[in-house]
C-alpha cells in the first residue's frame, strides 16, 4: 500500500494534482502538460514517487 503520508509531497502538489482533474479527468498527456505549467519539476516528483513509491510502508 502506498502511504502519502511517508512521502515528502507538499500541499500544493495534492492541490494541484487534484485541481487539474477538474479540467482533466485522467492522467493523460494534457493533465501532465496541464499540472507542469504550474508544477514545472512535476517530472521529478513523479520520478521521486516512482521509484521510492514501492517501499512506502509502515511495517
């Protein structure tokens, strides 16, 4: 199970992440252009998620 609550994640990335569903319903092409024109590392954090995601745990 992934636990956000591990993860360094600010704030504004939950903001941003969930606002740009408003005018994307998926995570398409255009939601990542859409959520790097106001997060513009957002490829840096998804990497950071993806590679420490996995080891999330509370065990």
């Amino acid at each position: 199970m992934l636990l956000l609550v591990l993860h360094p994640i600010t704030l504004l990335e939950i903001l941003v992440h969930e606002l740009a569903h408003l005018k994307y319903m998926n995570h398409s092409n255009d939601y990542w252009s859409f959520v790097g024109s106001i997060l513009p590392d957002y490829g840096q954090r998804k990497e950071w998620l993806r590679i420490n995601g996995p080891t999330l745990t509370l065990e």
